[in-house]
C-alpha cells in the first residue's frame, strides 16, 4: 500500500502487476462505506486481474479506508472523487486505462469518463444501473444510521445493512455521512447517453439498489448488460460469473 496527495488529502493506493510485468492497466473504484480491501482484494478481484495479464490499480476514496478524512459534505462530491481516481493515474504516468466502478464508485466511473474521455478506454459498472439517472431510493435513513449513538436503535432496513457494514469495516461513521450527504448526485439520460467509451453494466437480478442494467445500457451507444444471476447488492461484487464476464468484456476491448 501507498499514498499520494490530491488536493489535500493522502489518497491509499495498490498497484500489482502480473507475473509478467506490465499489463493494461484497470483502475478499481470501489463503492460506498467499503475500501480497496473490502471491495477488490478480499474478493478475488485484484489476484483475478493480476493472474488474467492486467495491472491492477485500487484506492481507497477520500473518507474511506486508509485515506485521510473529511467531515465537510462538499468534499464528497462524485466530480471531485472523480478527480482523485485521475490524479492516481497521472501520478503513476498512465495516459489510458480501463476503469471499472462498483456502486458509489460506478457513479465515480461515469463522472470520470464524462470529463476524462481520453484517459478512460473503457467502463464497467458494476451495481449500479438506471439508479446512476433517476436515484437509488432514500439514503438519508442511512446517514441517520451512521452517526447514531447506538445501532440497536437503527430500525430502516437499509439503514441498519448499511450500519453494520460501517462497523464491520471499522470505517469512520462520521465520514461517511458527509460522504453520503453529497456523493449521490445523478446524471441525466442525456450525459449519459454522451459516455461512448465501450461499456459493461452488470446488476444482480435480486439486487434492490442498483436499478436497471438494460435501462442503462440502453442509454450508451456502445454498451451492454449482464444479469448477475441470484444476487443481491452485497453479493453481486464477488460473483465468479460477473468476473468471467469482466475478462471476456477487456479481452474484447484491449487499449491498442
């Protein structure tokens, strides 16, 4: 693990190369109250990568993980995280990457794809589809949840998944819902329509979060959607099918 600075904050980051060296690099965003470790290394997907011929390239976003932390919601919009994850790559000297998003960082994916177009080559999100447009339901039971004194008083059952996660991960609660309070901005059908880089949505077909993957694919000129077969929000990350999809979607798209 490394870290380097972006507009004030100490961003952690990995970088792991194939056996080979090298490697086309695939920049990992990961989503909400999670960090690199929870959302890439813990299931498979940076030694899934590495093994595949890529250069896996994860970080912890500003308020998560082992990045340094803010209380003020206006730190935690997805333009501004958008712009650490291109940062990262310019600290590293890279001129183009895949960049592959999952929730919160899907929407981070997009947001970096609309003002980065030549640095990113291609986008995967992965749990989050037509939710990047018309929202992802009410969250501010969320925050509530977060900063609550005692969890047994959290009663929304999202609050309370949310809640638990936060504290299993021994993230800062506080963080978060600054985080949270800003991090949900959506795009129009319009901006998203203007992502033409190629493209991979996959969605869990119990996943209540998310929304649709072919209303969103729908929206793109150049991509598709992948069932993500009898999984919800939380399991959708580590499912091997949506790791094969992956592989087979770079193989498709190399950089050159």
């Amino acid at each position: 693990m490394q870290k380097f600075s972006h507009q004030g904050f100490d961003i952690a980051y990995l970088d792991r190369a194939p056996e080979t060296g090298g490697g086309e690099p695939v920049l990992l965003v990961h989503g909400f109250a999670s960090s690199m470790q929870v959302n890439w290394v813990g299931p498979g997907w940076v030694k899934t990568l590495t093994e595949a011929g890529y250069r896996a390239i994860a970080f912890d976003h500003r308020g998560h993980g082992l990045s340094a932390k803010s209380y003020d919601p206006n730190d935690y919009t997805p333009s501004l995280m958008a712009g650490d994850a291109a940062a990262l790559l310019d600290h590293l000297g890279i001129q183009k990457a895949h960049v592959f998003g999952y929730s919160m960082g899907a929407r981070v994916a997009a947001f970096m794809a609309l003002a980065n177009p030549d640095l990113v080559a291609s986008v995967i999100f992965g749990g989050l589809g037509y939710g990047m447009v018309d929202g992802v339901g009410d969250w501010d039971p969320i925050a509530e949840a977060l900063i609550a004194p005692d969890p047994a008083t959290v009663t929304h059952p999202r609050g309370k998944m949310f809640r638990t996660f936060a504290d299993q991960t021994k993230s800062d609660r506080r963080a978060l819902a600054a985080c949270i309070a800003k991090s949900r901005e959506e795009l129009s059908e319009a901006d998203i329509g203007r992502i033409r880089q190629p493209a991979l949505i996959g969605v869990g077909t119990t996943d209540d979060i998310a929304g649709s993957a072919q209303a969103l694919a729908g929206l793109m000129p150049h991509a598709k959607a992948f069932d993500i077969v009898g999984r919800d929000h939380m399991l959708s990350v580590g499912d091997r099918t949506f790791k094969a999809a992956v592989l087979d979607f770079l193989r498709e798209h190399p950089l050159s």
